[in-house]
C-alpha cells in the first residue's frame, strides 16, 4: 500500500537535488522494512521521510505482523522526520489516507536529539556532495557524527553523518536498515563509518546490486542491515547479492568478508563469490604475502620546485654545474617506470632525450656556477616555495637514500615495481620501496616480475583508490598491504621467473601488462601453486570488473586497461559484476 502524492510536481529537479530527495522504490522499502520491524509494537522512525516511502510499508508490514500475532491490537508508533514542508505534508496525507497516526515533524533531522527509543531506523537519507552541502547545516551534520564518535573530514557526503546520527536513536538491540550509495564500501571518508558499523552492531549485512535500482539515477547503492544496535562489535560482514530490486526475493547465499583493518575499503563486497574465495584463499596461504613483509614503502623527495631542481643534462651542462653539485635522479613523473628496472643505461638514454635525470643538490659548499644558480633562484623567487622557506639552506633538498625498487603509485592501470638498477634518487612523484637485508638480493632482482600476477594487479585494485580520472592511487600505508608472492615462492619459481624476463619486457614496452601477467600466473599461481584453472580465471574477472568499475566512476572518457587497449566508460558502467 506504498502510495505517491502528486506534490512533487509542485517542486522542481533542482530543489530536490540540493536536498538529495531521490524517492525509494517500493520494493526497496518494502525489503528493508520487512527486515526491520518485526513486532506490532515496534517503533520505528524514518529520518529524511520523504513522502514517507519506509513508514507506509511499515503499516503494510505491521498489519501483516498484527494478522498473524495472537490478539496484539495495533497501536503503531510510526514518526518521520523531514526537511522540505511539502513533503513532509505529502507524507502525513499519506498516512492518514493509509489509516494511521504518524508523527511527522518539519526540520533538519540533524537538530532533533537523539533519544535512543525505537526498534527501527529505516530509510533512505539524502546524498549530498560535500561540494553542495555547506555552512551550518553540514557544521550540524559533522557534530553529529562526532557525538557518535565518528569524526568525518570536509569531504563527506551527507549520508555520512546521517547514518552514524540515525544510529543513536536506536533501543540496545534495535536495527537500522538503510540505502546507501555504494561508496560506503570504498571511499576513504566513509572508512569512520564503516568501523562505526561494525563496532556499534552485532551484525551487519550488506545487499549489493548487479543493476542500477534508482531510476534516472546514476548511484549506485547498497541495502545496509545493521542488527544489535549497541551489541557489537563484530569483525566481519555478511554480502547478499541481487539482480535489482525486483529480485530481492532471490539474494545469493552470503559471503562473508573480514575487513583488515576495520575502517579498511569493503571493496570485496563487489566480487564474485568465486574471486573474493581464490583471493580470500590464496591470502591466507603462505605463499603470498604483503608487500611489508618484503621492506618499506616510504614518500620520496619534495623539492618545492621540480623544475628549478631536476634538470636536464644539456641544462645542467649549460649552467656548467660540476658534478659535485648534482645527484642522479629518476625524472619527475614515473612514465619511464613502466617496465621491470630503471638501469644506468636507461637514466642515460632519458638524459640525452632531455629529461631531467640530475637533481641541483650541492653536497657540500657549492661551485660558482651553483652559486650563480643558487642567486637565479632568488631572483625567480625560487626560495619562496613554501617548501624552500622551511628548511636551510633553501636550495639543499633533504635527502632521501635511493631506494632498492620504485613503485608508481598513482595509475590508470596498475603499479608497477622497478628494480632501481641505476641507484637513483627520486621524487615524490614515486614511493621507494627499501627492502630487509634479507630479502634484498631476491627482491631487487625478481620482485618486480613475481609481482606482475593476477593476484597482485586485483590486490591493487583491492586496497589502492581510486582518484579522478579513474587513476589508481596507492599511499605508502596502503602499497605495505598490497599482496605479492612471498619471498620463499619467488625464490621456488626463481629460474622460471628469469626466464620470462625478456617476453615481459617486450609485452611492458607495449603496454600489455594484463598479457605479462598471464605469463608470470602460469609460472606462479599454476605452475608453482597448482591453482585450478577456475581460480585464476576468477581472480583475473576480478581485476578486470574492478578495473572497469574504477574507470566508469572516474569520469574519464576511456582509460588505458593495461593490455595495450583501452576501457570506454560507457561501454563497462554496466558490467560491473556478473552473477
Ligand atoms: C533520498 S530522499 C529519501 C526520501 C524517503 N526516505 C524515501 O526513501 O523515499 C531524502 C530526503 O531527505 C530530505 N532531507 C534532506 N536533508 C535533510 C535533513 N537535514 N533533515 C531531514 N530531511 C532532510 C529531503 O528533502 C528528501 O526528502
């Protein structure tokens, strides 16, 4: 008996948007309400009510309960709170035209105080962008979050605080069920909110859809049921999966997934039962490991000013540097990272290309001419660099000793680990990867074509982010977690992974990482592990969905795939998982 006033006409797409008022589907409501109200005396509350899609299935659901319970008289306890008047207006009619009493008050649900009495905080709150929800309102938002202990950057969503918010109004014991843009599952912002979850519930199951369920909609949601409301914690959650939200009746069986550490991406909810199972599994094993246990993973060097500190060979010969005053250098940007190693030979080729392979670093009292470079800075206001200002001298970068591997962390495809053959400094605009003395001999020589896997280019997707433009982003803390072979499964595959150096050069020359990757998983993943075929082809689907998945939310047009090939947005925003 979900009913539609027609006041929303009255309102335009603008208003609605500014306010995020995107009305739920009916089945959508129904599911959530089912799940939650399961007594004829159950409060229930939907913030953000809307025209009240989640309190009028609660009637129907609270019928249905009074038909089958034995002489409970039904006296609901319904309220909705709602920002927008003519909504809220819409709302009581409905309720009243639906045969009940609900209290349905007119304000900013982030002004009304918790009261921690009712069984069930249903609903759908409003999406707003961080970039459109400003001024007092998100102030309100954020105080409210960090009442309940959850402090959200600049950067969130409305949603964000509206759901920790929407919590405190629960019993002990009590359910939230809530739609939700699939973002909670990845975005950094909501990392508070997902360890809120699972602290705060006793369990928390997530609904993912193969389909987009919101009309006209582009978000993609979520259905998050969170039961026992003050009796977590909890260190996992269970994945139900469903085409759309006609058929929510046919969910998958659940999957399970313990997110390590809690606030870390959930980004396993988007797989397949088959990939997060080959991944899950073969993480568990000892043949694959984490990048740390390898060595460290730290930032590179800041200059405050590249192009005044990395120069070229021609530029450095024409301001008649001498060698003291300069450092050799892996060029800002890491498009010359894209094979296995940076060797003397390839610094030197870049070099005579014209990139900037020397860093203006004098060790100790300058040269003249670096004195003179030093007052050409000046006068270029070069020491004015907030970066420049706060060390002494100015132009002495500090240093940071070169690293055993470089790692590109910021990726339309994959990282990629270089063996730093030439023993150059490098930039921020790379991480260096300094590995255990133990591991060093092994690792500089073979980590980088053991770490072309499938299993590591998913782990990628797994626990980098995605950044604008669809790139992959990896921060050190996140590159420590990202799984590679082990050190004693390298070293078992060692002659066959030298082997394939040459065939990968070739293919990384192309761009053809995915194909490089299939060459190094029949040696890894087949040959030494003896995974079954299924596996690695359930890890390789994984990697690509995920890769697509990036791409399509990145907004850019088409990113390169890492084959050679290319991904159009439009043509993968629909194949995001397959049943
Ligand atoms: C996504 S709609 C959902 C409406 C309804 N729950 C449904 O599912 O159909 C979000 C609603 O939140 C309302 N809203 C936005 N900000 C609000 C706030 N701070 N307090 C209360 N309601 C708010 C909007 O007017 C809109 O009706």
């Amino acid at each position: 008996m979900v009913l539609r006033s027609a006041s929303a006409d009255l309102d335009t797409a603008a208003l609605r948007k500014a306010r995020g008022a995107f009305f739920t589907p009916e089945p959508l409501a129904r599911y959530i309400t089912d799940w939650a109200v399961r007594s004829v005396d159950d409060r229930v509350l939907e913030p953000s009510c809307g025209e009240a899609a989640f309190l009028l299935a609660a009637v129907d659901r609270l019928a249905a309960l009074e038909a089958t319970s034995t002489g409970q008289a039904l006296l609901p306890h319904l309220d909705g709170v709602e920002l927008h008047e003519d909504s809220a207006q819409a709302a009581r009619e409905l309720l009243t035209a639906a045969g009940v009493e609900a209290t349905v008050t007119v304000g900013d649900f982030f002004g009304v105080n918790p009261g921690r009495q009712y069984d069930a905080v249903i609903g759908n709150p409003p999406y707003v962008r961080y970039q459109d929800f400003s001024g007092e309102s998100r102030a309100r938002s954020r105080a409210a979050a960090l009442r309940g202990g959850v402090s959200l950057t600049g950067l969130a969503s409305s949603w964000a605080a509206f759901t920790v918010h929407a919590a405190q109004f629960l019993k002990p014991g009590g359910r939230l069920g809530l739609v939700l843009p699939a973002e909670l599952l990845t975005v950094n912002y909501a990392a508070g909110v997902r360890t809120f979850l699972l602290q705060n519930f006793e369990q928390v199951d997530l609904v993912a859809f193969d389909e987009r369920v919101f009309p006209g909609v582009l978000e993609e949601v979520v259905l998050v049921l969170a039961d026992g409301y003050a009796n977590g914690p909890t260190d996992h959650f269970q994945l139900f999966q469903a085409r759309n939200a006609d058929d929510l009746a046919n969910t998958t069986t659940p999957r399970l997934w313990r997110p390590i550490p809690p606030a870390g991406k959930w980004t396993a909810s988007l797989l397949t039962s088959e990939t997060l199972g080959a991944y899950s599994g073969l993480l568990a094993t000892e043949s694959f490991t984490l990048l740390e246990t390898w060595g460290d993973t730290t930032l590179g060097m800041v200059t405050g000013n590249n192009k005044y500190f990395a120069l070229s060979p021609a530029r450095a010969a024409q301001l008649g540097l001498s060698k003291s005053d300069l450092l050799r250098l892996s060029p800002p940007g890491s498009r010359h990272l894209r094979g296995l190693s940076l060797t003397t030979a390839a610094l030197t080729e870049l070099g005579d290309a014209g990139a900037a392979v020397c860093l203006f670093r004098p060790a100790g009292e300058p040269s003249a001419a670096a004195w003179a470079y030093i007052a050409e800075g000046e006068a270029r206001e070069v020491d004015q660099a907030y970066k420049c200002q706060v060390r002494k001298p100015w132009w002495r970068t500090p240093l940071v000793k070169p690293a055993d591997l470089l790692l590109t962390y910021m990726n339309a495809d994959t990282p990629r680990l270089s063996a730093n053959k030439a023993q150059a400094h490098h930039l921020n605009s790379v991480h260096g990867v300094y590995l255990k003395p133990e591991h060093r001999a092994l690792g500089s020589d073979l980590l980088p074509v053991a770490s072309l896997n499938s299993m590591t280019l998913l782990g990628a997707e797994m626990v980098g982010r995605a950044y604008g433009g669809g790139m992959l982003k990896l921060e050190p803390k996140e590159a420590d977690l990202l799984p590679v072979p082990s050190p004693a499964l390298t070293k078992a595959a060692e002659t066959a992974l030298r082997r394939l150096r040459p065939q990968l050069v070739r293919l990384l020359a192309s761009g053809q990482v995915v194909s490089a990757a299939r060459l190094v998983d029949e040696v890894l993943l087949i040959g030494e592990l003896g995974l079954p075929e299924a596996e690695v082809k359930a890890l390789r689907q994984g990697h690509e969905e995920l890769t697509a998945r990036r791409v399509a939310r990145g907004g850019a047009s088409h990113v390169h795939r890492g084959d050679g090939g290319t991904v159009s947005r439009r043509a993968n925003s629909n194949r995001l998982r397959r049943p």
